[in-house]
C-alpha cells in the first residue's frame, strides 16, 4: 500500500530502500480516493526507530494512509533532537479539533513509575479521553496498553520480579476475530518490560475481551467489546535487533539483565538474533487497518462520534 508521510522523514528512505511504496503529498492528493487519516502518538524515546516500525507495518496493504505524528507539550525528548521533532511532530493541542480514523499510542520507559507520576500523565489522559469522540479506532502498545487499561477500566499494573524480556510463545485464544485473521495458532512476538496487568483483573471486566495470551507473559492481545479500541501487552513492531541493542545498552550500563528468552541462536548474543514475528506484526496491523479502520469508519472522517 502506498503510506502518505511527512516529506523528509527518515524513515521515507529507508522503507524506499526495502521496496516500500512511499507516496510524496503531490501524488497523494491526485488520487480520487480518502486516505486513511492516522495519528501517532510516539512516546518511546527512539523516536526515529519507532516512526520507520510503524510506517513499515500500516504499510502493508492496498490502503492508502496518511500518517500524523504526536508528541506531548509536557515532556520534551532528550534522545532525537529538536530539529526533528519540529520539523515532523504536531502537538496534541494542533489537533484536538481534527478527527482521525485511527490512533496508535507507543510504549514508553516509564512503567515502574507509577501512572500519575510521569509527567504527560495529564495530557495523556486528554488524549485518551479525546480518542472516544475523535478517533474511529485506538491501538495502543505495551505501557500505553496499560495506561489505557488503567485509564478506561481501572485494570491495575503489577511490578515484576526482574524485567520480562525475550520473544515469547502466545496461543490463539478467538481465532474468528477479525483481527487475528491468518494467525497460526501459536505464534511469537517480543515483550520488553517491567510490569504487567494480570489476566485475572482484565478478565473480571466485562467489556474487554482477551483475545490472545502467552504462558509465561499473560494476556497479550486484548479488545474492548463496546468500542474499537485494541491493548497489546508487547511489540510486535520490533525489528530483529531491537532487543538485541536493550540488551547490549543495560549490560553496558551495569544494570542487572538476563538474555531475552528464546531470542539469540542457543543463547548466545554473539549470533545475530533472527526476526521470527514479522509475518504475525505484519498481519496484526493490516488486520486492524482492514477490519476495524477502512471497513468501519465513516468516509466523511469528520462524522466520526
């Protein structure tokens, strides 16, 4: 699919490189069709990294989507520099009047601190709040899954024992549901983090629906029943390496880490870990771009309620 993003990114000549179908504005906006207007919310502080993860997934079909980028007014970013973030991120207040077919919200570093701590809780609660009325379908990735567990349903987080991290097995759980639509039956994807919502808090609310889990890190894949709103515990937008340089960084650093699980060739980090979640990454983000985006939203976006 061609993906509509800002000129200049650098994530633009990358996915060129990979063959990806990178649209400049002026053939965009030639095309008699509506792109799919989707923001994201990048809280991770690889600003860049994650920008080209997620391009290269909404990608992955015939749609046409416009991507607009968001950070918060309330936590300026230390590790991309402010060129960029002027030249290609929005803040929330530049857009709180538009409405989108879709929002992505990022993990970010903040997990063991508690929810009212980080200092965008506030903003990230308007914008939370905001997406019931303004946006056709949320997603939300591994912290901001918790967030908005926590947020909209009251779901707590739990600290873990040492950091869950490695590339885990998950079953299955509602193979009809739309959005697991040609997944295997087992399948894998990366999870990178310090604390967890346990399965038997979501489960006790009536109004989500876990619809994949893993044995050793829970409930992976939860949907909300009443509104389109999705809670992925992990990141299946990873690339090969991401773990890989986590690993390399806290190790560096002196910090206590283990070797992600089921991740390097027989545990050894000298070997180059090799990318097993593509194909399920990829499937997970069409999937909700197809079944619960294009096929659902309004074509007028501004009917969206």
């Amino acid at each position: 699919m061609p993906i509509k993003i800002p000129e200049g990114l650098p994530a633009a000549e990358i996915l060129e490189k990979e063959n990806i179908f990178v649209m400049n504005e002026l053939r965009a906006n030639h095309q008699d069709i509506r792109p799919l207007k989707i923001a994201i919310l990048n809280l991770m502080p690889t600003k860049i990294v994650t920008e080209t993860q997620l391009a290269r997934l909404l990608s992955n079909s015939s749609l046409q989507v416009e991507v607009t980028l968001l950070q918060t007014s309330t936590h300026v970013s230390k590790h991309t520099s402010q060129e960029h973030m002027q030249a290609f991120y929005k803040y929330f207040d530049d857009v709180c009047d538009e409405k989108f077919d879709g929002l992505i919200i990022t993990g970010a570093p903040v997990e063991e601190m508690p929810f009212e701590a980080v200092d965008y809780w506030p903003e990230l609660c308007r914008v939370m709040e905001w997406s019931k009325t303004h946006v056709f379908s949320t997603f939300h990735i591994c912290w901001a899954a918790q967030a908005a567990l926590y947020y909209h349903y009251g779901v707590p987080k739990y600290q873990l024992d040492k950091k869950l991290f490695g590339v885990y097995e998950h079953e299955a759980l509602v193979p009809s549901h739309p959005i697991l639509r040609g997944f295997d039956e087992v399948f894998l994807a990366p999870h990178s983090r310090h604390t967890e919502c346990r399965m038997e808090d979501i489960v006790r609310e009536p109004k989500l629906e876990v619809l994949a889990k893993s044995e050793g890190a829970g409930a992976f894949i939860i949907a909300a029943k009443d509104r389109n709103m999705f809670f992925v515990t992990g990141h299946a937008e990873y690339d090969n390496d991401t773990l890989s340089k986590e690993y390399f960084r806290d190790k560096g650093k002196g910090l206590p880490i283990d070797v992600p699980l089921n991740y390097f060739p027989d545990d050894d980090p000298t070997r180059r870990p090799p990318n097993r979640w593509r194909g399920h990454a990829h499937l997970l983000f069409s999937n909700w771009l197809n079944y619960f985006v294009y096929q659902l939203t309004p074509f007028d976006v501004n009917e969206i309620k």
